[in-house]
C-alpha cells in the first residue's frame, strides 16, 4: 500500500539527496517525491509516497529514519487523514489541425487546459488526481501523445486537521512558526 509523507526540512543544498539516499538504503520504493519551498524561504515542503508492503509497521520505521536526518524539522503521515492530493502533468500530442477540436473537447472534460500550440502539437495541460490524469493519458494514446511530463504529487491535509506522528516526543518538534524550527540545531 502506498503511504503519503510530509516532511518539513530546512532548504539547504543536499538535504534532497539525504531524504532519497534513506530510502535507497532502506530498500523503500518512492513512488512520486515533491519539493518546492514554503511560505518561509529557509523551509521546503516534501510529498513522499512511498510503497510500505508492510503498512504500518513501514511507515513508522520510515517516520523514525526521517526524524534521524539533521535536516528533518517534522513529519507527518497524512495517508489516512482527509487531504486534498493532486498531481500535474504536461502532455504534448502530435495533432493535426483537423483532429485540434477532438483534443480540446477532452480537454474539456477533464478540465484541463491547451497551454500551447504548434503545427503539429499541441501540448495539453492537466491537475487533478492520479486516477483523473491516467485517464486523459489513455484517451490521448491512441491520438499520438509525443512526450509527457508529471511533477508527482504533492498534498494537504482538510481544515486544520494534522496528519499522524508515531514518533514519541516528536510531536513537539512541530512549530506554529516554522522560522524557528529553521534555526533549531
């Protein structure tokens, strides 16, 4: 099953290649990894879902590894909590100007957007869900799709709702001013 991270660290080069390097020695499949800064230029925001054959007992020994990193200010589980969870994906199908209509008509359905037009292509931009976007993927197969991109899936947890910290004593590390858990040594 796959489990849906959120990890605080502080934006400082390498603590990236740290994060993947756990995983790598822990033997833990990433499935979709998402970084990008926060409000707070000195904190970045990683979605990590990762494959846990094992579940629970998985997720916690990957909870307990991400709090060894010295980079790590929190984590959270939000698998199981209500979150909002999307995806981003760039498509570009090779198109004629005769079958342009058919594209953007499923581009309509799926409330995705032609972002750019050329000759030959057009490229097809597309935010929603996993499932949402392997839909659109399939319907523009057999179109001609040229080559696509996806940026992983990032997500929030619902409200002020917090996702799960199974580590002991950890949950103090989460801060209601994240600048000053940038500076926590």
């Amino acid at each position: 099953m796959n489990y849906t991270f959120i990890a605080l660290v502080e934006n400082k080069p390498g603590v990236l290649n740290r994060v993947a390097s756990l995983f790598r020695r822990r033997n833990f499949n990433i499935e979709s990894l998402a970084v990008g800064r926060t409000e707070n230029p000195d904190v970045s925001r990683m979605t990590i879902v990762v494959d846990c054959p094992n579940g629970d007992v998985d997720a916690h020994r990957i909870e307990a590894n991400l709090y060894k990193l010295v980079n790590v200010i929190d984590v959270q589980d939000v698998t199981h909590q209500p979150s909002v969870t999307r995806d981003l994906a760039l498509i570009k199908v090779k198109v004629g100007p005769e079958r342009r209509a058919e594209v953007n008509g499923l581009a309509e359905i799926f409330r995705a957007r032609i972002v750019d037009v050329a000759a030959d292509s057009v490229i097809v931009e597309v935010t929603g869900t996993e499932d949402k976007i392997e839909g659109m993927i399939e319907l523009l197969r057999p179109i001609g799709i040229v080559e696509m991109v996806r940026t992983g899936q990032v997500s929030m947890t619902r409200g002020v709702n917090e996702g799960v910290r199974r580590m002991p004593g950890m949950s103090d590390r989460h801060y209601d001013d994240i600048s000053v858990a940038a500076m926590v040594p």
